[in-house]
C-alpha cells in the first residue's frame, strides 16, 4: 500500500550550507539535527526509503528551528527561499519519492511574509508553508499575523505546524532553564495544544472558513484531554474574575470543541498505537495523515517509520480506512494525485 509520510524533516545540501555559514557552530536543536545523516545525507535517506519499498514517499519540509529564531528578516528570508528552492529541486528530481514539499517562511518578516509565501507556492509549487506554534514568543493570533493565515485560507492550502519551545523556557518560575529535556517530552505537545487554543478562541475557523491546519504530534494533548477540552472548558469565565471570557466562548458560531475537531493530525507519535488511536476517534478517519518524524529516531531515520507504519497496521481498521490515513487523506489535502 502506497505510504506519503507528510511530516518528516531534511536540511538539503544547498540550505544546509547557508545555514551553517550563518550560525557557524551548531548547538542545543540544531546539533541535534545535524549530527542525524539522513537530514543532510541524501544517499542515507533514499536507503533508510528503500527500506519501505516502493510505495513509501516523503513529503520534505525544513527541521527546525525556526528562521526567525536565528537570524534577522533578510537572511531568514534569504534561507527560506534557499529551503524552498531546494526542496523544489530534490522533487523535480525526484518524483516518484517526493511528491511535495512545504515551504518554510519567517513569520516576523512583515511585508516579506506574504512574498516568501506566494514565491514557495505560486511560483515553486509548495503544498503548503509550515510555521512553527509561537513566532519567537509572540502567539499566532497576534494581528501581526493574520495576513499569513488570510492568505493560506484564499489559496486553499495547508498550515503544517511545528511546536517550538526551548530550555530557555523554565519548567518553574524559580528556575532559568527546563531540566531534562522536559521543555521537549511534554512542551511540544502542550505548545501546539495552546496554539490550537489560541486559533480556536480567536475564532479563525469561523473568519477562514478554508484554514487547514495540521498538528504535529497526533494533535498535541486535545485528544486524550478531551474532556478538558470539551465539558470543562465550557466553565469558561467561572474561574476568572477580571475578564468576561464567557463571553469570548460565547462569540464562537458553534460550540467549541466543534472547532478543535477541525484541526488535523499526523501520525508521528513516536510508534504509540495509544495515541494514533486518540487522534482518529477526536479528529476522525478523514483528519488524520501518516507521518512518521523521521529522522529523529535511536537509529537515525528508519525506527520512526518502521514503527509507525506498524502501529498503524496492528489497528483494527478496514482497508478504506488504512488507506485514508496512509495516503489517500494527504494526497486529498495537497492536490496530488492519489
């Protein structure tokens, strides 16, 4: 069965380079990502692909971090075009392995946001842009922001989005940093599920009727915190004094957990059957895309994918399901063929 693995992460050559040429030494994320071959390697990830036959494809978008993160809005623009042509490239190249790629633009970057955008998908062919759950600590429904999310709802095309959060971000308020990696385990999916809110309450769903957005992760914690999500936040404003937020809840055309239904979700739950399972019953069979967080994996690249691919097939789904969520829901998304 044909396999599109729409979340998974590569540094081509050409991006690669101008990025290291910029930051100079890489630290934290970034050394992370680099000391992984299949995100610069292009002969390792087509023998990590080989692995899964014929029917397996990827499609490529940038690992983190964010442009507007490491650098100023002419040279993040200048490498988010240098992202977006490569990635072009590698699928003129390579049809029949990659059949898209999602563009990549620096959110900070004003009246360049919208030109990077229309260049990566007028002009290059991108799927969609991929933006990152906060714009160096600034939220997504700041009106800094509301062009990029107008123009993605004209064009019909899709939102991939990506947590960010650091150690800088402090598990405690007495504390400058977040030890053990928690600012990672359980900040990225606290991230996206905030980001979800945000959008959600700011009632983008009801003034982009086209927005699609896909969240990273199986949809964060919405899934499991359904109940939360859904019965509890409708509380909202008893617990708050000094604001009516009964009435921003109020303000939404449906109820709101109609609305975080809207969202989709990949698959890149680190091999969780549990959480893949949370993500088709919250988000259903029509929401929810294969992906597999390649290469990011103990053995750089291919445990993810053999993984996931497995969680997904143990399930007790019909074949018309398997197919939606393996292939014929993204290929639907995109506008490639199935």
């Amino acid at each position: 069965m044909r396999k599109v693995d729409i979340f998974n992460h590569i540094w081509p050559t050409e991006f690669f380079d101008a990025l290291i040429a910029h930051i100079g030494q890489m630290t934290d994320i970034t050394l992370r990502s680099g000391a992984v071959p299949m995100i610069t390697n292009l002969d390792r990830r087509l023998e990590v692909m080989d692995m899964f036959g014929e029917g397996y494809q990827q499609v490529l978008t940038l690992a983190s971090p964010p442009l507007e993160k490491i650098a100023d809005v002419d040279k993040a623009s200048e490498l988010s075009r240098i992202g977006s042509e490569s990635m072009a490239s590698l699928c003129d190249k390579y049809p029949e392995r990659f059949p898209a790629f999602v563009g990549s633009a620096p959110m900070n970057s004003g009246d360049k946001l919208l030109a990077e955008c229309k260049y990566a998908i007028e002009e290059l062919g991108a799927a969609g842009m991929q933006i990152y759950t906060n714009v160096a600590g600034k939220p997504l429904d700041h009106p800094d922001y509301e062009p990029f999310f107008a123009y993605m709802n004209s064009v019909n095309k899709p939102v991939w989005m990506h947590p960010a959060r650091g150690q800088g971000f402090a598990d405690y308020q007495s504390e400058t940093r977040s030890e053990y990696e928690i600012w990672w385990t359980f900040g990225w999916p606290y991230e996206t599920s905030v980001a979800m809110a945000r959008m959600v309450f700011s009632r983008f769903f009801d003034r982009f009727e086209n927005l699609k957005v896909i969240t990273h992760h199986a949809g964060g914690m919405v899934p499991f915190f359904e109940g939360r999500v859904g019965p509890g936040w409708d509380q909202m404003g008893k617990r708050t004094s000094d604001r009516d937020l009964g009435a921003v809840k109020n303000a939404l055309k449906r109820p709101h957990l109609e609305y975080f239904k809207e969202f989709y979700a990949d698959t890149a739950s680190f091999g969780s059957r549990k959480a893949i399972e949370h993500a088709i019953e919250f988000f259903s069979e029509d929401r929810v895309l294969f992906a597999s967080d390649a290469p990011f994996d103990p053995e750089g690249g291919p445990m993810y994918i053999r993984e996931t691919i497995k969680a997904i097939e143990s399930m007790e789904l019909t074949e018309t399901q398997r197919e939606k969520i393996f292939f014929r829901n993204a290929c639907q998304l995109m506008g490639i063929p199935e």
